[in-house]
C-alpha cells in the first residue's frame, strides 16, 4: 500500500506551535496520518458552553470569555482540534481526573479519523511523565494494516 504524503508539520517545544517543516528551501512531507494527528490536537477547539461533569471534577469551570475554536467551525457540523488548552484552567490536585479528562479530549479530537474511514481503531493512554508534564501514547490502526501506527506526544502546560 502506497504512503500517502501531506504537508510535513514539525512541533517546537520551546514556541508550543506547530510549524511546516521546510527542507531544502521548499515545504517538505511525511505521513498524512501524522499531519491529521497534529491538527487535531493542537488545533484549539472551540469549548462548550457548559463544562461536562468530568470537567468539572478537573475544576474546568464554565468559560465566560474566549471560547477560542476555528471560525470555520461555524460553516461544520463538528468542530475541528481538541480542547487540551482548556487543561491550564484544571487543578492539579486531583491528577486521575485530569489524566481521565485529556483522554477523552484526545478521543474527541480524533473521532473524525473513524468516522471518516481513515483508521479502524484508535488506543488512547495518558499518564503523567512528572509534575505539569503529561504524556500521550496514541495508537491508530488504519484499514487494511493490523500493526498501529504509534505516536507519542508529551507537552507541559502551564498550571497543569
């Protein structure tokens, strides 16, 4: 089966963006599963008007202000990105929570990926790596292959 390439995206931990990736002068490629991941969760989703209960117990109240999310999520049916950025807003005295939080954020994120067909199964674990450091294993499992394609992300958030 044919690798099917998309605009390669490198993630800077000291900026915390993702940028295109730029090889000899020109924009590079990689695998276009790795380019959906990182849209999908690095991409700020807009948040709900009222925080679910999971959110709640992170001490993730209701968002009075910016709700951030993509301006073309209003011409969607479903919201593109994921709402980890609403993590600095959690508390990190209850850290189970937390982690249980970021896991279904990550699931949301990327349940397009199954609904579209693009991948069979997705695993997700989330763990803490060390204070204000999660980390994320995220397994997806495209049709036709039965070994998944892992990717591992950590990122620190502020507060968290």
């Amino acid at each position: 089966m044919t690798e099917i390439k998309d605009i390669g995206i490198v993630w800077s931990n000291d900026t915390g963006k993702g940028e295109w990736h730029i090889k000899n002068g020109d924009i590079a490629t990689d695998h276009a599963l790795y380019s959906a991941v990182m849209v999908s969760l690095f991409s700020d989703r807009v948040a709900p008007l009222e925080p679910s209960q999971k959110e709640k117990n992170a001490a993730i109240g209701k968002i009075d202000g910016d709700r951030r999310g993509w301006w073309g999520d209003m011409l969607r049916t479903e919201p593109i990105g994921s709402r980890l950025w609403q993590l600095t807003r959690a508390v990190k005295a209850d850290r189970t929570s937390i982690t249980a939080l970021a896991q279904d954020m990550i699931y949301e994120a990327l349940s397009w990926m199954t609904e579209d067909g693009l991948v069979n199964a997705i695993n997700v674990e989330v763990s803490w790596i060390k204070s204000g450091l999660l980390g994320f294993k995220i397994e997806l499992i495209e049709p036709r292959q039965y070994n998944p394609k892992v990717f591992l992300f950590s990122w620190a958030w502020e507060g968290v």
